[in-house]
C-alpha cells in the first residue's frame, strides 16, 4: 500500500512537471522495480547557488527539501583512493534537489510544493545560471 502511495505522488510530479522543458523529475526506469522512496527534481538552468536558494525558500513555507547525496569522489576524505570519471553523478548532485515524497502527504500537498517551485523558478532571474 505505501509503494502504491508513493508511486501516486511521483506520477503527480511528472505530471505537475510535464510541461516545463529545463525541469525534470528523474525518471524511473521501466526494467527496475522500485520502492519510489524519493523523488528527484533537476534543473538545466539553475546554478547550484539557485538551487540552495530554492531550498530555503521552500523551507521558507515549511517544505523540507534536501540536496541528493554528495558524490563520494567529491569528499575529502576520499580523494586519496581510486577514482574514476564519474561526470553525470556531480552533474546530477549540482543540479538537483530530494522533493518531499512522504506516503503522507496528499495530491494537494504535492500541488502546493509543485507551484511553489514553478514560482521560485519564474521569478526573473532565478531561472538564469
């Protein structure tokens, strides 16, 4: 029941999200089964710097957002060890942002969410790197 509520929200993302072209909720593939746990929002057009503007503002309005996990091959403690090129995991963390994706919550509160991110993103200059 929880996956059938979590799957509920994401389609509402994608949904609410469908027709924003630099805005995307990410996709789950079709070959995986998955527990939908989070949904992630990335952004072509906002700068890290917006991104964590975004996050307070939403905070702003009660809406706990959070950042995906820095990569591993960016923490300090790591880089001595092996790496190795991993460009769409930094391009992903720069650019991205964990929506609320509680079984909880209620398609209204995914609608509010929802405009309030359409707002922060149309508010000039917020859109722009």
């Amino acid at each position: 029941k929880k996956i059938i509520c979590r799957e509920k929200i994401h389609q509402r993302y994608l949904f609410n999200f469908k027709k924003f072209k630099n805005i995307e909720i990410l996709p789950y593939k079709n070959e995986s089964r998955t527990n939908y746990w989070m949904n992630i929002i990335s952004f072509k057009t906002l700068s890290f710097k917006k991104i964590y503007d975004l996050s307070l503002f939403l905070s702003k309005k009660k809406i706990e957002t959070r950042r995906i996990w820095r990569p591993i091959h960016l923490q300090n403690h790591i880089k001595k060890f092996q790496k190795y090129k991993i460009f769409n995991a930094t391009k992903l963390y720069e650019s991205s942002l964990c929506l609320p994706s509680d079984d909880n919550i209620s398609n209204s509160d995914v609608d509010k969410i929802s405009n309030y991110i359409k707002k922060f993103y149309e508010i000039p200059n917020n859109n722009k790197l």
